[in-house]
C-alpha cells in the first residue's frame, strides 16, 4: 500500500509549522496528521485526519473512541489505535506528574484537563476524589464511588475516612456525567454540601466539585458555591 506524506496546503508540513510557530498554531486536523503519520491510497494524511475529525466531531470524540469504532473507519487499523491510545496515556501521565509537583490552585487548567482524560468516556457515573497536602499538590486520587449511567451513590464519610489515612488538608471533588452535558445537578450540589460539613469537622477543605460532560466542565468554585 502506498504511503502519504504529510501535507499542509499552505506548502509546509505540519511538522515545520509545528517548528516554525509552535503547537499551538496547528488545527486540530495539523495535529492529529502530524500523530498519523501516513494516510492511504487515495487519501493523504491532511484529507485523513479532516476525515476523522468530520466523521466523529472532535479531536476530543476521536481520543474517547473505543477501539472497534476507531478500526471500522476507513483508513485506520491496530496501529493508529495504538498512536492515538498513546498520546492520550503520556498525556495523562504529563498532568499527573504536573499535579503532584505543582500548587493545583495555581494550575486550574491541567486540573481540569487532568479529570477529562480520567473521567470523560466513562459509560457510568464515577465519583473521584484528588486528596491533597497542605501545599495543595495532589498526594493521590481515588475513584470512591460508581453508579449507573444516570446516578452514583455518595458516602461522605467515607471519603472523610481516605482523607485521613493520607493525611490529605484539602480535597477537589469531580464527577462524570455520560449524558455528556456536564450542568450540576441538584443531587449534585446536596451531597457537595454534605461532603463540605462532614470534612469541616475535621478541618478538611473541599477546594472544589468539577463536574464533567462531554468535552465541558463545571467548577463549583467558580459558580461561587464553595
């Protein structure tokens, strides 16, 4: 099968744009050809990845993609799977190490972007919990709770009883919702209170409760409700 270099209709590779500007000058479609690599007969890798990105709707829906949709589209196979897998593991991996250096208060961002990779394509709702030091960097995160595709079950005392064993000072909350729309729900912002009383008791602070939907999220703090 023929191979296709990377081609940038401006007449440079995205791999010199990426050089010459840095990543952030590239489309999402400039970065995800630049990950391909190689396109297929008939197709190079520009057309391949402008391909995917219409097929799926985003960067975001290609990364969350399971590896039988990623294969049945025309074009991929095992291999670009395992690049796509890849990127998004080592960028997980950047964000964590990130988050147990640095202040996450300081950080909003990667905190944010840390909790899509761990909780956006998930099928059920997961409850987590990012246990901190007094110097908020996170010692470690748990996924407490699972439920079902619309709910999850909430002990506070027991993420008071984690927090304790680590020794944790303060805590951020997140959750998933698979229906993709991450709006707080009134559940949501009922337990996030009782949570906040039971970790008062102790002198614990929740920081925040970031919800995830889809490819958005929801911070409590900034909604002015911690």
């Amino acid at each position: 099968m023929k191979k296709h270099k990377i081609v940038w209709s401006g007449g440079t590779g995205p791999r010199e744009k990426l050089i010459a500007h840095g990543a952030a000058s590239l489309s999402d479609c400039e970065l995800l050809a630049i990950f391909l690599h190689t396109g297929v007969r008939g197709m190079n890798v520009m057309a391949l990845a402008e391909s995917l990105v219409t097929h799926f709707g985003s960067i975001y829906e290609i990364l969350a993609a399971d590896y039988q949709d990623i294969i049945s589209f025309h074009g991929m196979g095992a291999a670009k799977f395992a690049q796509l897998s890849a990127v998004t593991e080592l960028s997980q991996r950047r964000h964590a190490r990130q988050l147990a250096c640095e202040n996450v208060l300081l950080n909003p961002q990667i905190t944010r972007q840390y909790l899509q990779n761990l909780l956006s394509d998930r099928e059920r709702e997961v409850f987590l919990v990012l246990f901190l030091d007094n110097q908020h960097r996170v010692i470690r995160h748990e996924e407490m709770f699972a439920g079902t595709i619309s709910s999850v079950e909430i002990h506070p005392r027991e993420i008071v009883r984690e927090a304790m064993k680590v020794n944790a000072t303060a805590l951020i909350l997140a959750h998933n919702h698979p229906s993709g729309r991450a709006e707080p729900s009134f559940a949501d912002r009922r337990v996030t209170e009782q949570i906040v009383k039971a970790c008062q008791l102790l002198d614990i602070r929740v920081l925040d409760h970031l919800v995830v939907g889809g490819g958005d999220t929801v911070s409590f703090a900034e909604r002015g409700w911690l």
